[in-house]
C-alpha cells in the first residue's frame, strides 16, 4: 500500500510543473515544491531498494543482512514520505487559503504522522496499551 501511494504521489508531483498556473507560484512556493518533490522521490527509491537488495542477494545467506539494510531503508522511506504528504498538504493549503492555513496544515499534517508513525509504535514497545489513543 505505502509503496503505491508514494509512487503515485510521486508521479503526480513530477506532472505540476507543467501545468498552466505553475507560473503562478511564487518563490517560497516553487522552493517548497523542490523540496517536497525531492522527499517524494527520494522515499520512492527508499522503498522499493529493498526489493532490489532481495532479488541481487538471494540464496546466498545474507538474510540477517537483508532484512537489517530493508529495515533501515524501510524507515528513511518513511520519514521522507511523511515529508513530502506534509509539503503536499502546505502546499495545497497555501495557494488554496493562504501563507498561514498552508503553515498550519504542514504542521497538523507532521504532527499526525509522528503520533502515529512515531508516538503509537514506541507507546506499543513499551508495553503501554497503544490502543487508548
């Protein structure tokens, strides 16, 4: 699921700057857009590097290896993932409602995706019901 949607998002991203009001944009916006646009291809080639790692080592007994390199590969990805959809959501909202409801919405949106990609799995790790949240 992850890796289709960044993969999407990914080829959505790389489609905005040929469109007609892309011109449109001023500079905070079009560095916003590099940056997001650079996470979003960057969390693509994380996520699918570990299928590439398994099919150049298979069979030959670097299963500790693979799955401790995918794990981190893994990880990064989603990092960058969670920047790209919170660039995305920004940007969305600044041309959208303006500066202050595109910073919020960056905001909001990483505060999310840390509770629940960050906050959740440690709460669960430390044996805390994770499911009260």
């Amino acid at each position: 699921m992850v890796l289709t949607g960044v993969q999407l998002l990914t080829g959505f991203l790389l489609t905005l700057p040929f469109q007609q009001r892309f011109s449109e944009l001023d500079g905070g916006l079009r560095w916003l857009y590099l940056a997001t646009v650079g996470c979003s291809i960057s969390a693509t080639a994380m996520l699918t590097a570990p299928v590439a790692l398994h099919r150049l080592v298979f069979r030959r007994h670097m299963l500790q290896w693979l799955v401790a390199r995918s794990h981190h590969l893994t990880l990064v990805g989603l990092v960058l993932l969670g920047a790209a959809v919170s660039g995305v959501a920004t940007m969305i909202f600044d041309v959208m409602a303006g500066g202050k409801a595109g910073a919020a919405a960056g905001a909001a949106t990483m505060a999310a995706w840390l509770m629940l990609w960050v906050g959740l799995p440690l709460m669960a790790r430390r044996g805390t019901r994770a499911d009260v949240i």
